[in-house]
C-alpha cells in the first residue's frame, strides 16, 4: 500500500471534519451564554493540525491509487473522523465519559443515531449542532465529499471504495467522475427543500435546520428528548415521513427525476417500486394490528404514527413520535424486518438493502425453477439489467455475512446480561445503523446504561454496517496478509 497517498487523503478528510467542527464553533459564538464554544473551536483547532499535517510534509506524489490505497483511506478517514468527532463531547464532560464521547461520535458518523444522552435538551446549542453534524457529514459519507476534489484515477479507486457497486447502477452509463458530485447535490437540495418545508410548518429555524439534516441523512438524532413526538405536529410528520424514504431512495434516481426533469425513472424502477410497496404494506398490517388490539381507538391516529414508524424504520432514521416497545407482538415483529431489510442500495440508508433481497430472492427463485426444468435457461433481472452469476453471488455472500454478524453480536450481548429481545434487536439496530430497537433500546430509551464492553462492541457493529461489510474486511485481509 501506498502509505503517502493514503496519510495526505486521510489528512484530507479531518480537514473537513474541523470545518465542520468550526461551523459549530460559530453557532455557538452566536448563541448568548452557549459553554460549547470554546471546546468546539479548540476541537476544530486540534482536528485542523492533525489534517494540515500530511498536506505540509507528506507530499502526495503521482503514484497510481489502487483499490487497496482507496479501500484503505475510505476506512481511515471514518475511524479517524469517529475518533476526533469526539473531541467536543470529551470537552464538555457530563454525561460523556470518554466511552460514552465515542459512542455517539461513532452513532452520528455512521448515521445510526443510537444515543447514550438522557437530557438531550441540556446541551448547549453549538454542541447539538455539532452531534447533528457528524450525522449530516456522515450520511453521504466524508470520502465521497473530499473524492470531488480529486480527479482520473484517484476518483474512481475512491468511488469503488466508498459505495458499493449496487449504488452505482444508476449511473452505469456515465462518466464515474461525476458520480460523487451528483449524489452530493441531491443530498444537498433535498436537506434545502426539508428544512423550507418544515419552517413552513411553524418550526424554529434551529429545529427545522437539524431535523431536515437529522432526516435526509436517516440518522434519527433530535434535538428533543422525546424526539419528534415533542412537537405534537402532523403537517412536520408527514413532511419528515416524506423525506425519509425519499432518503431511502437511490440517490441517482431522485437526481435524474427531479434534478434532470425526469420523474418517469421513479415509476420505472422495478427496486424503488418494491420498496415502496413493502413500505405500505407494512403500514397497513402495522395500522390495522394496532386497531384491532385496541391500542387506538382513531383509525387516523393509528395510521398517523403507524407511516412514521414505518417510514423511520425501513429507512434506518429512528426518529420517533411514539413508544413502539408498548406495541403489539405483530406490529414490533413488522418493524424488526423493516430495519434488517431498509433502503435502497446508493442512498443514506443502511441495512442489507432491497437491491440485495430482489436480487437474492430471484436468485432462488431461478434455483428453484431450475429444480424443476433442468434444461432451461432463466435470467436474473433488476430493473430489467440481466445480472452475473458474480453480482447473485455476492448478494447472497453479503446477506449471508450480514446475518452472521447480527447473530454472533446478539450472542455477545446476551451473554453479557441483556435479555433476549434486547441482546437481538440492538444488534440489529447496531449493524442496521437503525439506532432503536426494541426491549431497554426502544423507540423512546437509549444506549446509556449499556456496559462499557457493550457499547464497544456496539460501535464496532456501527463501523462495519456503515462501510458495508466488505471494505472493513478488505482492509483486515489486507493488513494480516503476508507477502
């Protein structure tokens, strides 16, 4: 591996975690009597030198990046950027001890908003929107910000490294060097359009600002202990419902139907159609359970909270507006295969995918059909592209290892005391980047009374769901590998 291209791009990147720590810094310095000010800009001070560094005395070269240089720097940078981003927490003290500091530096970059905080409220103004930031920054991930600024090779090592090839489809018959600064742009104005949206709905700029940045990156932190259930507004709820699944959605459909005037490639996509339909479905088994054992009296009431916690599960946000550890074994059984299966592949969401599950669950069907009629010829397609046995392979590869590591860490945190629906659902709310689960991690709880060793291992599932698996792997194959 190249280990001067690899420090000067990592360097890269914390250069843009600290300017995001300054951003903060200066809200705080415009906010009378906010305590985060200092620690913010002495964070972004810090941050900034370490980032300076390689760029001063690491002289980047002409070196071709390989696929191990940029699978290396995707890697670094998120470690790194956990590890600084918790330098204002730190600072701050109070609740975060420095495993509690890590923990949610780790849960905002790998947009998985699992919180140990109690009083959400009683941070300062700059320090929340410094732990909204990390989960804006990391929703279209700091690799793909800093890959505009490179160019030929260097992009292209950086985009295969950083988004899975899945998340590329959309783009096949384009120049890969556009790809970043396309899904940037779409991520950009659908944060505008939310934030508008919700200011319209009476919203404070501040809470309109971090929802809509909280929402389209499908994290879920809130600046309200009770989350969005604290603003008791159904015109915000359903402008938060729409774009969390709009966030769920690839990003280089929502640029080709709305940026480039094409709407038709929404309604052509064979995935965002089965997406959608599973989205509703689940919404009316989820509403109708809920009328049925009595927990609403209002058909719309049950509806109302039934699509958000639908729509904010399946997209991996966790905002909430209800307790859905109060409801019904149907209902909470629903929303446990809504946050394993999630999004769509190229957007801020987590989890296995739907494109993996369409393309897995055809797979088998091919098998089967196969079974019966030996001698005939089946093609797998998506969205009418044939598919390799290669690409069917590695979706069932990636879901096989995916569920293996939701069992192996359910197992951990069962043995270490939590109980079983506990020990299960956080592991899949870890891996998921989903963030609440069911049992102590519900809708309205947190991660605060988790052991140390616990929130360890819940931080490393983060990681690994962030950066789909493989890339960590990657890199482990690639460090331990003898020559």
């Amino acid at each position: 591996m190249n280990w001067r291209i690899i420090t000067w791009y990592i360097g890269v990147s914390m250069l843009f975690v600290a300017a995001l720590m300054a951003v903060s810094g200066i809200i705080a310095l415009c906010t009378p009597g906010d305590e985060s000010r200092v620690l913010l800009l002495l964070s972004a001070f810090l941050t900034g030198n370490v980032g300076f560094f390689p760029l001063i005395f690491v002289r980047k070269g002409r070196h071709k990046m390989t696929f191990r240089d940029g699978n290396c720097i995707v890697v670094g940078s998120w470690v790194l950027a956990c590890l600084f981003g918790m330098l204002p927490f730190l600072f701050y003290g109070h609740e975060f001890t420095p495993i509690n500091a890590l923990f949610e530096s780790v849960s905002g970059f790998t947009t998985t908003g699992a919180s140990i905080l109690n009083d959400i409220e009683a941070l300062p103004r700059g320090l929340q929107f410094w732990r909204i930031s990390t989960a804006w920054v990391g929703g279209i991930g700091i690799v793909t910000l800093f890959s505009m600024l490179t160019i030929g090779t260097d992009k292209s090592a950086l985009s295969k490294a950083e988004i899975s090839n899945v998340a590329r489809d959309a783009f096949a018959g384009e120049e890969s060097s556009s790809f970043a600064s396309k899904m940037i742009l779409t991520y950009i104005s659908l944060t505008i359009v939310t934030f508008f949206s919700l200011k319209l709905t009476g919203m404070g700029w501040f809470d309109a600002a971090t929802n809509a940045m909280s929402a389209c990156s499908t994290c879920g932190f809130c600046t309200r202990n009770t989350s969005i259930a604290f603003y008791a507004n159904p015109a915000a709820e359903i402008i938060l419902t729409v774009a969390m699944l709009a966030a769920g959605i690839h990003f280089g459909i929502l640029f080709l139907a709305f940026l480039r005037g094409r709407p038709k490639y929404i309604w052509k996509s064979e995935i965002i159609k089965v997406f959608i339909s599973l989205v509703g479905l689940a919404i009316v088994v989820v509403t109708v359970d809920l009328l049925i054992n009595g927990h609403y009296s209002s058909f719309w009431t049950a509806l109302r909270d039934a699509s958000f916690q639908v729509a904010s599960i399946s997209t991996t946000t966790g905002f909430a507006t209800h307790d859905t550890t109060l409801w019904p074994p149907l209902s909470m059984s629903t929303l446990i295969i809504c946050s394993l299966i999630c999004g769509c592949s190229g957007s801020t969401s987590g989890g296995i995918k739907i494109d993996r599950a369409i393309l897995a669950a055809k797979g088998i069907f091919r098998k089967m059909r196969l079974t019966v009629s030996p001698n005939s010829v089946y093609f797998v397609k998506v969205d009418g592209k044939a598919k390799s046995e290669e690409q069917i392979s590695d979706a069932y590869g990636y879901i096989f290892c995916y569920l293996l590591i939701v069992v192996v860490f359910a197992a951990i945190n069962i043995a270490s005391g939590l109980d079983f629906t506990t020990g299960v659902t956080a592991s899949i709310a870890c891996i998921g980047n989903v963030g609440p689960g069911f049992g102590d991690v519900g809708s309205m709880s947190n991660y605060a009374a988790f052991p140390s060793i616990l929130k360890a291992t819940g931080m490393i599932e983060m990681l690994i769901g962030r950066l789909e698996i493989f890339p960590a792997l990657y890199l482990l194959l690639s460090v331990t590998q003898r020559h």
